[in-house]
C-alpha cells in the first residue's frame, strides 16, 4: 500500500503527518492567514490604487494577485506604518506618494508622511480639520478628566505642538479660537519653530482671507463649544 501523503494546498509541498502539514506555515499560507489584518487591507488598497494610477485599471486584480506580488511586503509594510501611526486621511496619502513618484520603499517612513501631512494640512477642508479636532478633543477630555474645550487652553504645551505637527489640533482650530490663539501667545521660541511649518502665520493669513465663509464657521462651532 502506498504511503499517504499530505500536501499543502498553497505551497504544495507534501508532508508524511497530518500533525506536520497542521503546523506547516509557507509565505503563501501566512499571506492567507493575514488577509483580513487592516494593515494589508491598505496595503492592497495602495496595490490596487497604484496599478490603477499607473495602468489605468485594476478590476482584474484580487487579493490573490496581491499576495503574489513581488511587492506585497512593500505594500503591507506601508499600509502597517499607516495603522501604527494613526494617518489622517489615508486615502488621499495614497494618491500623494503615488501621484508624486514617491518610492514605494519609501512610503512607510515618517520622512514621506511629513511632507504629505504638512501639504494636507493647508489644503483639506475645514471643517474635516475642525471634526478631527473635535474628536481627539473629546479622547483627551476622557483620559484626563477634563472639559474637551480645555484641550488647548490647559493641556500640556508641548503635548500641544506634537499634536498639532501629527495633524490632530489644525491651525484652523487655533487661529479661530480664543484657547487657540493664547497658546500662541505664550509659546516659546523653541516651541514655535517646532511647530511653524505647520500654522506659518502669512500662508494662513491667505487662507482665512480667501475662505470667510468657512472661518466664520469654525469660529462660531469653536466659540459655542467654550474653546
């Protein structure tokens, strides 16, 4: 009688024991298993996104294309960087390393994620700016059992410029705001030069000037809420 064998149905390399096959973990198998981790859901968005950038289309392509990619781990190892550093808007940091040829190798380094938040901050929305920091607001009233609204006005300064260089507090929210604009009287010189790049008073001086609408309603949410 012929011995049975087990083979492995993503690999396809045969084993004499069940047992064996049972604890058998190929790259293709491990790719399998981790199929629905979050960090390579982005990293396939980012696949599917940049093929379709670059090819015109990716309909045909499905997550088995994916895991044979000479590129997966590059792919993975980005969209990983991107859940454990909580990135604003991944989408729209997709289409910048894509659209501005930024090296896949790259992408998952803080570098890249600088310069994409940096131009982020001066382009997107309001009132996504004011949402988000809104909501971290109501994160750090819980955890230091505090008024929301006192997240600027009695937070720790320099917890303020981290927060505010990771995009959570907006220089939409401190220039239209009383909390806001006492921050930035009081900061010192070291703390403002960290955070510069991020709330330069002449390029916002354009922005506020060029949305009234928008600031008006910043101030009025920011006003009512006690910041």
């Amino acid at each position: 009688m012929s011995e049975e064998v087990y083979t492995c149905k993503y690999c396809e390399k045969s084993f004499k024991r069940e047992s064996t096959l049972a604890v058998h973990m190929c790259e293709p198998k491990k790719r399998h298993r981790e199929r629905n981790e979050k960090g390579v859901q982005l990293g396939m968005q980012a696949y599917l996104k940049f093929y379709e950038y670059t090819q015109g289309s990716a309909k045909t392509k499905t997550y088995d294309d994916f895991a044979k990619s000479p590129y997966y781990k590059a792919f993975v190892k980005f969209g990983r960087y991107c859940v454990s550093i909580n990135a604003i808007n991944i989408p729209r940091f997709i289409n910048y390393v894509i659209q501005n040829n930024k090296k896949l190798d790259y992408w998952a380094s803080d570098k890249i994620y600088t310069e994409y938040l940096e131009d982020l901050l001066y382009k997107e929305n309001a009132t996504d700016a004011l949402a988000r920091a809104i909501e971290f607001s109501i994160k750090w009233g819980e955890e230091h059992n505090a008024l929301p609204c006192d997240v600027v006005r009695h937070g720790n300064d320099n917890a303020t410029c981290y927060n505010i260089t990771t995009g959570k507090i907006s220089a939409w929210v401190l220039y239209n705001s009383v909390s806001g604009q006492q921050f930035l009287g009081r900061i010192s010189e070291e703390q403002r030069r960290l955070i510069w790049d991020y709330i330069n008073p002449e390029k916002w001086a354009k922005i506020l000037e060029k949305y009234p609408a928008d600031q008006e309603y910043v101030h009025s949410i920011l006003d009512q809420a006690g910041w």
